[in-house]
C-alpha cells in the first residue's frame, strides 16, 4: 500500500509532538519527503536518516522516536517492518543504559500475546495505571509515560493496541478483554492500590468498553476516544482520514469497502455510557476529523462523573500538547484523592500553557 504522504504528513505533527520531538525536526524531516516507496525522499528513509544521525550523536532514545515515526502509521512492508524493528532496537539500548525501571511482561490472551513493558511495584499502595496508545502507536513511545508518573508515585504498565506494534491479539468487538488480561497477569506485583487507564484514542474505547465489566478499573483517562459514530455512522465513516480508514481495515483483517460492517456492533450506547460508574477524564477537540461532536454531547448527557477539556483544534489537538500531560496527571491525582500539593500547582500552571497553546495555534 502506498500512503498519501499529504495526509501522512498532516498527522504526522501531533504524533511526533506526543513524542516530544520538536516541531523544527519534524518539520525538516517533512520538508524532505516526496514519496510513500521506497528510497531517497520517501517517508520511511527520511525519518530512518534523521533516526541514523540521532544514534550518531549517541541518542537512542531520540532515535528510537524517529524510526517510530519512519513506521508510522503501521507496517505495511519491508520498510517500515525495518524501521519498527530499528525503533525497538534502539528503545532497548537507552533503556539499558539508562538502566531505566521498564521490566518486559509477556500476557498471553484470545489468541494472542501482548506484550509490556512494567515499572514500579516496590509500594505495595501505589496507583497503578495501564497506559495504551491508539491504533498508530507503539509501547515504546508511550512508555517514558510511566517513568514520568513514577515520580508523582505512581506505577504502571505500557503496552499497544490489538494488531499494533508487537501486541498480536487481534482487534474484535472482544478485544477489551486485554484489560482484565494484564491487570491478572501483573496480580500482586503491581501492588494493592487502585487500577486506572491511560488510554488514548482507540484504545480509550476499549477502556469504556472494559469499565462494564472490570470492578477493579478504578477511572479512565483519555484523549480523542470514538465511542459511537466511528463504528455505527455510516456517514461519518465515508468522510473519515483515508489514514484512519486504512489502518482499522488493516487491524482488522477487512477491506475498507466492508469496514462498517465490521464495526457496526461496537458503537457503545447511551445505555452503556450511563452504566459506567467510574470517573472519565477526556480531551477533546471541537475540529476533530475522527471524533464528531455528537460523540462529545453522548459524553456529556450520559457519563455520570465527566471531566472534559474542550480544546479549538484538530485531532489530539497538538496545538494544546504541553497542556495535555499535566492535565491528565492532575485529572489522575484527581481520581485518586492523592498528590494535594502537586494537584493545586497543576491547576494553577495548567491555564497558563492552555492559553500559550491557543495563541501558537492562531499564528
């Protein structure tokens, strides 16, 4: 398949953003793409040279976040196949030398295995959180997540959505399951305090999806997750990102032309949403190309504890990402009754880079 690279590039910004690759490296790299093959100009040896110059300067970790972006937005061949593996590779190696708190963690599940990567458990009471990326995105890219939690003591597990990355379970109206899966599998190692998700876009459906029927998910926090018209509004789904369209048929094992039907079931009802007990904290974006407003109102109308932050902008709203992390962490201490004092800083600093992030978008 060949990706067009206008669009590849349109999305590419808050992906790379999420990574904390800067907005003057990407854009370079941007600059010199042509193509979706393979070779000089293309998407995947662009970001493979920016990559090769990052372990150059002794940078794995920067690295690491280039050749993720070389694969994005999944593995459709060779090419991007060799950068997932260069991501990973390099991922390992700053991982070892900074011998970072990320133990591996193999859950095998319906079919398949997902794969993890664990820190903390040495307090026994501790907030554990489960963080998962959407359908574009890998553990590695998430997982420096968890080390920034730890310091407001906190522990947790990264892994991926079904089909993506190195998760092999497939992606079905079941696959939720994952949630209840991990949280046996890590059992009294993560310890005894309360369970929470980080689960961005897709896998944030999974999540509401989970809170039905997993007592021991304490609250859900997620940016740009679909709930309802990205499975069951055939409209909608005919005017959604040919990126996104192209990756849910990848990851589902259908054509784009028999998506829908695929879908169809996993819409959650307004019936669903009422049932869910827990908090929810979610980022929206009034302009997003994925998630309709309609979703947001479902929101709104039926999720019993809601905290929403509504930001002008397009999907994962990347012109709002410095304040995305603080809010989540604040929403989290939130959740967990914990934290007084970082909680109250948050709240006063998060305003702040919330207008900063409004004033770059309207330049």
């Amino acid at each position: 398949m060949t990706n067009d690279v206008e669009e590849l590039k349109r999305f590419a910004g808050v992906h790379a953003q999420a990574q904390r690759i800067s907005r003057a490296q990407y854009e370079k790299v941007l600059a010199r793409i042509t193509h979706d093959d393979e070779g000089p100009g293309s998407w995947t040896e662009e970001w493979s040279k920016a990559a090769r110059e990052r372990e150059r300067h002794g940078d794995p970790l920067g690295a690491s976040r280039l050749y993720t972006m070389a694969r994005f937005p999944y593995v459709d061949g060779d090419a991007r196949q060799r950068a997932w593996a260069n991501a990973v590779a390099a991922f390992d190696r700053w991982r070892s030398e900074q011998r970072a708190d990320l133990r591996s963690v193999d859950v095998d599940v319906h079919g398949g295995r997902v794969r993890c990567l664990m820190t903390g458990g040495s307090h026994r009471d501790a907030p554990f959180v489960i963080v998962m990326g959407g359908i574009v995105s890998t553990k590695e890219q998430w997982a420096p997540v968890l080390l920034r939690l730890s310091r407001f003591g906190m522990a947790g597990i990264v892994t991926e959505m079904p089909g993506t990355g190195a998760n092999t379970m497939p992606y079905h109206q079941g696959a939720w399951r994952m949630f209840p899966a991990i949280l046996d599998a890590v059992g009294d190692h993560a310890g005894q305090g309360p369970r929470y998700a980080m689960a961005m876009s897709f896998s944030g459906h999974l999540a509401l999806r989970c809170a039905l029927e997993e007592p021991r998910l304490r609250g859900i926090l997620t940016v740009g997750a679909p709930v309802n018209s990205v499975f069951a509004d055939a409209a909608w789904q005919q005017q959604l990102p040919h990126l996104t369209s192209d990756t849910l048929a990848h990851l589902t094992g259908v054509t784009r032309a028999d998506l829908g039907d695929r879908l169809r079931g996993w819409a959650l009802t307004p019936e669903q949403l009422a049932a869910v007990e827990i908090p929810v904290s979610y980022v929206a974006s009034k302009r997003d190309e994925i998630i309709p407003a309609g979703d947001i109102q479902l929101l709104r109308r039926n999720v019993r504890d809601l905290s929403l932050l509504e930001n002008d902008d397009v999907h994962g709203s990347p012109h709002y990402n410095r304040v995305i992390g603080p809010w989540l962490v604040r929403e989290l201490l939130r959740m967990n009754h914990s934290g007084g004092l970082r909680r109250a800083a948050l709240s006063s600093l998060i305003p702040l880079l919330r207008a900063a992030g409004g004033l770059r978008r309207k330049r």
